[in-house]
C-alpha cells in the first residue's frame, strides 16, 4: 500500500465518520460477577475512595447545562436509590446510561472549548465508576483521546480519538457485556511495548472497563509518526502486549507482544486521517505533494484484546556472530561452533528468534540476541553449514548464514577408549531386541547419548572377578553399561588419505552384533581373545561367555570411505559384570 493511499484512507469513507455518530440503544445491565467492593450503602467507604455521592451530584450541577444535566441528575438519583436498596446490577446499568449520555454529548460539541470543564466531565465519569464499584478508566475526551459505551447488542461503533489519528470499530456481539471502551494517548516517549524489537509512536492505550476479552475480531488501527525514512514507515506494524491473549485474524505472537497483520481496505472504516496539519503558508507556497511526503503510516487489523500500542519494526539482521570458514580434524567436532547474532535496524539484540541449523537443528536466540549450533562434526573435505532465521510475524535480512570448513585427515584413526562413542538403550531384560529396534539404531543417529569416553561397564575397576579390569585399570570407563542391558554404540570416524581399510578390534561381555556403514558384518568377525566364543544364535547375535580381554574379537575393514565411515554395535548383557570397548587401527 503506498503512502499516498495510506494518508487518503480517511477519506475514502467518509460517511464511516458519520455513522459513529448516531445513537445507539442504552446499555443494558452488565452481567459481571461482584467485585471485592464495600457494601453499597456503605458511604463513609464511598468518601474514602474520593466518590462521595453528595459532591458527584454537586459536580452534575454545576458543570452540565439544562436538559442534559437535569437528564443525568435523574438518572443519578435513580441510581443512587438502586445503590443504596442493594440492587448494584441495576445501579451499575444507570451509571453506563449516563456515562453515554456524557460521552455523546462531548462528541456532539459539549466543552469543544473550554479545557477546564472537559477536564471535570472526564473527572465526573471517573467517579460514577467508583460509585458503583468497578475499576475507573482511563479516559481521555480531548483531541488525543475517545471513548464509547458498547453492550453486546450494540450495532458496530467505530470509537475515534478526536483527531482521528487512532480508532477501533466493534462489530455487533463483540462484548459479552457492556463496556466503556477508551483510547488514550500513552505520554511516554517510548518503551509501551515489552519487546526487543524497534518501536515507534506515538503509543496509545485502548481499553474496556470492566476488562473484557473480545468474542470475536475488532479493528484496531493508529497513524504513526513519520520517521523521514519511506521504507522503515511503510514496513511497521501496529503490535501491543498480548502475552497469552488470543491472536486475531491472521496475527502473530512474538515473545509477549501480538504483531498485527496489516489489512489496509480492512482498516477504512475506522475513518483515520493521517495527513499532517498543515498551516496557511505551507498551503500557500508549497505544492501539495511536498507538504504531504511527510505523512505518517497507518498501520492496524484485527485484534481480540485491547492494551498498549505501538508500531514495531519486524525486519532484523542476521549476521555471523563466529567465523565464517575454518578448518579441522574429520571426524570431530568443529573447533569453534558456528553462531550468529540477529539485530533490529538500531542495533539492538533480539532473543526469541528461532535459528534453523543444517546440520544441527533448531535454537532459538538468546542471551544477547545470538544462537549457537550444538554439534557440527566434520567430514573429510569441505563442509558447508547454514543459519536460517525464521519467526512468524517478523522478516529477515542477511538470512541464511552459511559456514564452511575444511576437514583434514587425522593422524591416525581413533585408539582404545577413544572419545566419541555415543549409546542408545535398546532394552533391559537381556533379551535380543527386534529386528525394527536394531535398524532404527543402525540407520539414524537419533535417540543417542554422549559420545563419552570408553571403556563401558557396570563396575568400577578393578573387578574381583575379571582380570580385564585389573590389567586395564589405567583406563577411563564410563559406567553406562547395566545388567541385562542392550545397548547400541555408535561412533562415526574418518580414515586418513589413502587408507580404506583397517581392523578394528573389541572386548564384549557378553553377545553383540556389528555393522559397518549399514552393513550387518557380524558373521566376520574373528575370534581372538579369552573366554568361549560359543558362536551365533537364532537372533543372529555373536554369543561370548566368560571374561573379555582385551582383543576378544577383531574385524577386518574394507573399502572404507575417506569422507565417514559409522560402526554400530549391538551389545548384549546376559546378567554379571558387563563390558564393551573397541578401536580402529590402520593395516591388518
């Protein structure tokens, strides 16, 4: 939408001005339940609170004129007499008769001008509030603020500030109760919205008291102060605090604030006009299209409650927040993890926002606006990783990010009680698991803890009954390997430049079953250590009893890759002590 179309929207309908202005139907009683408030004949409270009855029907006759004010004393009196017999739903349904006898009259021209006297009808509807125990408004009946009494059967109302530079429209049925629906302007110069995200004004409260949450979408819209930049006016949007309210039609929730989805043909009606005020010399001597390229936005659409608004900027800046290329060893971690930090347009840290890592998965900034990817291991070559920002509501620049490293060989290929085996827990009974649950563990990396440090086992070293332990007791072991526990571990390596084959050998007690880069190799494997390899059963599970040594078996590998390579092994426990460990060595 242009900004030329934006500041002409008021003017496009204009007879939506004339159709606030008509009467509606008297409110009817509301249908809130009793408030923590004194009894309603309990006047000394009532002079405590600064509502005394006596000085609100003082104030009546002093500051309205004839008819109106004989009208409002009336319906006072009536009031008051409903109060004080203990009939508050009743007294409350006078009190919003009269507040929209008031409101009406100052809309129809009552203190246009004079100050003074606006000041104290806006401080007499304050007090017919406390009279009958609800909360007071914020009211505000000058040229910055508006108000109306809605009920359920209301038909729609558009509310506007006097100078048309804020507004709401409620439909029919909206309300679950009569309301006096306010807008005011915020007097802070920034800060309404609790957000990271760029703000902007003016900010304006809407409000309804009692507090109600809408039954269905209203308009809400407001112009923006114009910041000499086209582009930054005509990307905001009008958000406001909306923690765990409902979203309207189309909106989006960003931390604790709702971020309206701009509707402008929706927002007609609300009868804005945009267009700044412009003085007699400016008319004189200035072309029109000069004296209007300062107009400011309209932004607004659809809501389900009110609250504090203001204009935010939904575009951010992605940028690396770490190198952008590096090397390391294949087969481990990156040496530095790639991160990224996600800026407004004035430099300031947004946290919330979710980074999509691929390889890597999803993190959401944090801390000082940045994000972190948790793992990124190494292939042989060149690595590519990218960063892409996503958050409903809000638009990116600088996204994706991508990162590059070069995977060099390793010296040699990782030794005994190596780092980097990571487990899953298959089962617990001792038992061989099923065929499905042993593919799930060989195909995906998905459900497995660590990698930590080998050797694995149920027992600290040294064990009174397997020398293994004693002979190996310099050893790190981790104490992840249970009885009658089937585990899966896992561990992805790289063999250096020209070398793809080489064995690898492991200690087991008791079964296990191996494969190599998805191929079940178990029925290669050799036996070459201590115990009683007692051969395979139905399950397809090498069987072993006794204790492990250190080169129980061996496996010889062939055509390995130089980029990864992943060895899965399946280790069964059949009750005792329990044991796992493994290498891979170059050559025979």
């Amino acid at each position: 939408m242009s900004r030329h179309l934006r500041s002409c929207v008021g003017l496009l309908l204009a007879f939506a001005l004339a159709s606030c202005s008509k009467d509606t139907a008297l409110p009817t009683g509301p249908e809130d339940t009793p408030q923590a408030q004194p009894a309603p004949s309990d006047e000394a409270f009532l002079v405590a609170q600064g509502c005394s009855p006596t000085e609100i029907t003082a104030l009546v006759r002093t500051i309205l004129p004839g008819p109106l004010g004989a009208l409002v004393s009336a319906k006072l009196a009536q009031l008051n007499t409903d109060r004080t017999g203990g009939r508050i739903d009743r007294a409350r349904a006078r009190m919003f008769e009269i507040v929209d006898a008031l409101v009406k009259a100052r809309n129809g021209g009552l203190f246009a001008n004079d100050p003074v006297k606006r000041g104290k009808l806006e401080a007499l509807i304050k007090l017919l509030f406390c009279l009958v125990g609800l909360p007071t408004p914020p009211i505000d009946l000058g040229p910055d603020g508006g108000a109306a009494v809605i009920t359920p059967t209301s038909p729609p109302v558009v509310v506007q500030t006097g100078n048309l530079r804020a507004a709401t429209q409620i439909i029919t049925g909206a309300v679950p109760q009569t309301v006096l629906v306010t807008i005011t302007k915020l007097t802070a110069t920034g800060g309404w919205l609790d957000t990271q995200l760029d703000q902007y004004g003016p900010g304006y409260e809407f409000n309804t008291v009692p507090a109600v949450q809408f039954t269905t979408d209203v308009l809400a819209g407001a112009c923006i102060n114009a910041t000499g930049n086209e582009a930054l006016d005509m990307r905001l949007r009008l958000a406001h605090n909306n923690a765990t309210g409902a979203l309207g039609t189309g909106n989006a929730r960003f931390g604790n604030i709702e971020i309206i989805s701009e509707t402008p043909l929706e927002l007609v009606p609300l009868g804005l006009n945009c267009t700044p005020q412009i003085g007699f010399f400016e008319r004189m001597f200035l072309p029109q299209n000069l004296y209007a390229a300062g107009s400011p936005a309209t932004t607004g659409g659809k809501v389900r409650n009110y609250s504090p608004f203001a204009a935010v900027d939904p575009l951010l800046a992605v940028s690396a927040n770490s190198a952008l290329a590096q090397s390391g060893t294949a087969g481990a971690q990156a040496g530095v993890l790639p991160s990224v930090k996600v800026l407004t347009a004035q430099g300031s840290p947004v946290n919330l926002v979710s980074i999509a890592f691929a390889p890597g998965g999803i993190v959401a900034t944090a801390g000082s606006g940045t994000a972190t990817v948790g793992s990124w291991l190494l292939a042989l070559g060149q690595n590519t990783l990218t960063a892409t920002a996503s958050q409903a509501g809000l638009s990116f620049t600088g996204s994706p990010v991508t990162f590059t490293a070069t995977g060099v060989s390793p010296t040699t290929p990782f030794d005994w009680t190596a780092t980097g085996w990571s487990w899953k827990l298959l089962g617990t009974d001792g038992l061989p698991p099923s065929a499905e649950a042993i593919a799930t563990a060989v195909s995906n990396a998905d459900g497995y803890s660590g990698p930590a440090q080998g050797a694995f086992s149920m027992v600290e070293p040294p064990d009174t009954y397997c020398s293994v332990y004693s002979e190996q007791a310099s050893w790190i072991h981790s104490t992840v390997f249970g009885q009658n526990q089937i585990l899966a571990f896992r561990r992805d390596f790289v063999m250096p430049d020209g070398a793809p084959s080489g064995t690898m050998e492991f200690a087991m007690d008791n079964d296990f079953k191996v494969y190599v880069n998805g191929t079940d190799r178990t029925s290669d494997v050799v036996f070459a250590g201590g115990g009683t390899s007692t051969g395979t059963d139905e399950s397809g599970f090498r069987n072993h009893d006794g204790c492990p040594n250190r080169v129980d078996f061996r496996l010889y590998l062939t055509g390995l890759s130089s980029l990864s390579n992943t060895v899965v092994i399946i280790a069964l426990d059949r009750g005792g002590s329990t044991y796992f460990d493994a290498s891979v060595r170059l050559g025979d």
